[in-house]
C-alpha cells in the first residue's frame, strides 16, 4: 500500500482524526477501485479463454475431420495393395500348379514310355 502524506495546512484544518479518517476512506477508495479493476480483468480473461477454448475446439474438429480422411484415403490405398498382393500370389499358384501338372504329366509319360519298353 502507498504511503499517505497530508500536507500540514490539511492537518491543521483536520485535526488527528479528521486526518485518519480521510487516510482510512481513501484507502478504502483505493481498495475498492483495486477489487473492480480485478473483477475487470478476471472477466476479460475468462471471456477471452472462452474465445480462445471455442477457436481450439472449431480447430480441433477440422484437423480431426481432415485426419479421418487422410486415414480413410490410406485404408482404401492399403485395402487396393493387398487386392493387388492376392492376384498375384493367385497367379503365381496357377502357374506354379500349372508348371506341376505338365511335370507330372511328363512322369507319368516316361514311366509308359518305360512299361513299354520293357515289354
């Protein structure tokens, strides 16, 4: 609190108490004016968190929005590869029966090729 100096004629015309007393309402003058500018302020700040927390909020919602597309995007990529893994491997089977078949078909080809021949 700030130190309070009357001037002497304003103590004369006082009086002790008088001067007290002027002492005591401007402090109390100074206190309230302190309690208003705090409640001022206090509700300054609260009303711009409130703005700030909405604007956080709305942002929050967009990059939210925008990650679920993103990851949308990247399962249906995922989802394309993996169709794409399974022809292949589907392919690279029907080969690989294919290339069996013919294999055994020439065994067994050789095996009556042999029969016969020793008959």
């Amino acid at each position: 609190m700030a130190i309070l100096t009357v001037p002497k004629v304003l103590r004369e015309k006082l009086g002790d108490e008088g001067v007290e007393a002027l002492i005591a309402l401007l402090n109390e003058a100074a206190h309230h004016e302190r309690d208003n500018l705090l409640g001022i302020l206090a509700e300054r700040f609260e009303r711009r968190v409130t703005e700030e927390g909405k604007r956080l909020e709305v942002q929050m919602a967009e990059l939210e929005k925008r990650l679920d597309h993103r990851i949308a995007e990247e399962v249906s990529r995922l989802e394309k590869q993996i169709a794409e893994v399974k022809v292949a491997l589907g392919e690279r089977y029907a080969s690989l029966v294919r290339w069996m078949f013919i294999f055994w078909a020439g065994q067994i080809g050789v095996i009556v090729a042999l029969f016969a021949l020793l008959r």
